[in-house]
C-alpha cells in the first residue's frame, strides 16, 4: 500500500510543479506586456493642474504666463547719473 501512496504523491507534486511553471509563464508574459521600459517621454510626463493635482494633460499655455515682478526682470538696474570721472 505504501507504494500506490508514494506513486500518488509524486504525481501531485508534479502537477504542482507544472502548474506553478505554468503560472510563473503567465506572470512573467502579463509584464511583459505591462513594461515601461520603452515608452516615450510624452507618455511619461506628468503636469500639475490650478489645484495642485497630477494630470497627465498639459495646462494651457494662455491660462499661465510668467509672473513679471513690479517690471523687473530680476536684474538690478544701474541709474546712469551723468557724471564722468
């Protein structure tokens, strides 16, 4: 008797191995197809709307122009006085 049990368990466990092989194939298959690696930098890039929130559409550019600061470009000015040395 003990000989048909050990042929059983040997069976088993060869089912399971294969199924687990099978699964592991599947697995490694359904990455490959969900891989990153590859895309263009378009589909990569990620923008923050008005509210703070990660969008994958860039913001208008009309909506948002540059700041300009009291008419300063951030330069100090030099006030020319007229005087030569």
């Amino acid at each position: 008797m003990s000989r048909s049990q050990q042929r059983h368990q040997k069976r088993e466990k060869e089912k399971q191995r294969i199924q687990h092989r099978q699964e592991k194939a599947e697995k490694m298959q359904e990455r490959k197809a969900n891989a990153q690696k590859g895309k263009n930098l378009d589909d990569m890039l990620a923008f923050l709307d008005e509210n703070g929130n990660l969008t994958t559409t860039p913001p208008d550019a009309i909506k948002h122009t540059p700041r300009q600061q009291d008419g300063q470009d951030g330069a100090q000015k030099q006030v020319d006085t007229g005087s030569k040395h």
